[in-house]
C-alpha cells in the first residue's frame, strides 16, 4: 500500500542532504553526476517551499578527518582515509554554488550518515513542532535514505522525493556491478514499501499550488 501524508506547511520541513561541492562538483572527490543535473528541479521546489513558508534545512557531511573523528568512514571511502573529502574548512563542504541557502534557510553539520546522528536536527524539528519531512539530496541510498530511516523510526512522516535525490554507480565488489538507475528503483521500491511516501518533485510542487492561500503567511 502506497501511503500519501498531506503536507501542512507549518508542520513540514524541507531537508536538502549533502548537496555540497565533494558530492556536486564536477570532478569532486565523490562526485555523483546526478546530483548536478537534479539541481534546476531542486532549486524549483526550494523556491516553492519557501514562497509557503516551509523551512529548508540544509545537511552537510563533515568531519575533522585523520584519526580523530573519521572513524568507520575511513574504512569505506578512500577520499575521507586521505582527507581529501568532508572535511571542515574546506570547499569542499560547502553548500554548491547553484545551490546555496537562502535568508531565512538552516544549515546542519553531520559527522555520519545519517542527518539525525550527532546533529541538532531533531531537537529544531521538536521545538518548531514539525511532524513531516521532505527529503532530498545524494546519495540516494546512502546518506538520503539512512536520513530517511531514522525519520521513520522517529515517527515523522517522510516524504522521499523519487527524482530529488541522486544515485551514483557502483562497482563490482564481489556481487556485480550496479548501474545508477539500478541503485535509484531499489532503494526508491523499499523506501515506499516500508518508510516513506515517495513522490516526484512536480507532484509535491502541485500540492503546494493547491494549498488554500491561508496556508502561506
């Protein structure tokens, strides 16, 4: 069964995860192309959410690095083991260019994953009284749907964007190659399954037009 949550704009937050130059930019550490070309359709429905009111968060990856706070990071991403990506200080973990916080936007620092592990995040979403999140960024099944699960096992209601959120390959380790497009149908198939309302950007901006005009401020 396919579920559907209503979008109420005080009650709702907008988290854009890890859209950030490492990820982003052409020729970063872990670029995932995807996530670049998503960037106008994104941009479109920040823009909407913020004409009703709906408060954007803005989630970046970062760290110390080296042995100090890299942890089992190190062990999976050659780039954070050599300090080349997440790093505080950097570029690299800043917000992309075409893609920057606006007035009145939030922007959260993780050190995992997910956007609730060793963050603030929960405790902005409790005090503004926010029961609805919806979730986009990169990379889909890893950084957006850890995101996405915790959300879920704190009851709030997620609503995962299918083409706001970008995959990347990945290789042969042991199992087969995984295409891009591959990795996108699983992730966004469970995700509706068991954790979220999925739906694509244009169908979360026509709910918005169809907010009655006392739903904006």
């Amino acid at each position: 069964m396919k579920v559907k949550y209503p979008i109420v704009p005080e009650k709702t937050a907008m988290i854009v995860v890890d859209m950030q130059n490492d990820f982003v930019k052409e020729g970063a550490p872990i670029e995932i192309p995807r996530a670049r070309d998503m960037v106008p359709r994104l941009n479109r429905l920040l823009n909407a959410c913020r004409e009703h009111d709906i408060l954007v968060i803005y989630i970046h990856h970062v760290i110390r690095g080296g042995d100090i706070d890299a942890g089992r990071l190190a062990d999976h991403h050659e780039a954070v083991r050599n300090s080349k990506a997440i790093i505080a200080g950097t570029e690299n973990v800043e917000i992309y260019d075409g893609l920057k916080p606006h007035p009145g936007d939030l922007l959260v620092a993780k050190p995992r994953y997910s956007a609730f592990h060793g963050t603030d995040l929960e405790a902005i979403l409790r005090s503004k009284g926010f029961d609805t999140l919806i979730i986009s960024g990169t990379v889909t099944d890893v950084c957006c749907e850890s995101t996405a699960r915790d959300a879920f096992s704190r009851d709030y209601k997620v609503i995962f964007l299918s083409d706001g959120n970008a995959a990347g390959d990945w290789p042969d380790l042991g199992f087969g190659p995984v295409s891009a497009d591959e990795v996108q149908r699983v992730a966004l198939t469970v995700l509706a399954m068991c954790f979220a309302q999925v739906s694509s950007i244009d169908e979360v901006i026509a709910e918005l037009e169809r907010l009655p005009s006392g739903a904006k401020a």
